[in-house]
C-alpha cells in the first residue's frame, strides 16, 4: 500500500457530509480503495500526524520558529497554586500555559 498523502482528502464548502455505516455501505476512496473502518482510522491517524508535523493543530504556533516545535516543560505544583493560577489566567483571558510562560519570563529577566 502506498503511503496516503492527507492533502487529498480535504473537505470543501461543496462537500456533504453524513455519518455512513462502512460495514453495510460501500464507500470508494478517489483511487478505488473501499472506505473500511480500519482504513478510516488509519487516514484520521496520518493526517493528524501530518497536521501535527506541519503545526497546524489548532493554538499557539512554534515560539521556537517555523516547522519547529518549541521546547515543553512540565512542573509539578500543589494543587493550590494550580487554582490560583488557573483563575488569574481567567481573569486575565489568557491559557494557564500562556500565564506561566509570561511568570517565568519575568522571573528570568529581573
């Protein structure tokens, strides 16, 4: 089987889309595959890896550049800090990430 390029299976203002039964319904593929279960989830698979790889999740593009994905850092905090974190970035319309990310760069730059 030949390696599935995501980008043609893009879905179109024109397109019509409804929930099919792949085990009762025969679906065709543009190269005359038939639409399996299996197969299905094999292409939702490789066209989230490929949107991953491209940086084209939905949120915060790459702070490291272009075609790279930043760096991630996790920490562990008690569980008040977390609440209190989490209302402040409320507060102030902004992603807990986005919240500690600005914290640490002030605490980095005084």
């Amino acid at each position: 089987m030949s390696k599935i390029d995501p980008s043609e299976y893009v879905v179109t203002r024109d397109d019509t889309i409804h929930d099919v039964d792949l085990n009762t319904e025969v679906v065709r593929l543009p190269d005359g595959r038939r639409l399996t279960d299996d197969l299905a989830e094999q292409l939702a698979a490789e066209a989230l890896a490929e949107a991953r790889r491209r940086n084209l999740i939905p949120g915060r593009k790459s702070l490291t550049g272009p075609g790279v994905h930043s760096p991630r850092v996790q920490f562990r905090v008690p569980e008040a800090i977390l609440e209190q974190a989490e209302r402040r970035a409320e507060a102030e319309g902004v992603s807990l990430s986005t919240l500690a990310r600005e914290a640490l760069e002030h605490y980095l730059a005084s």
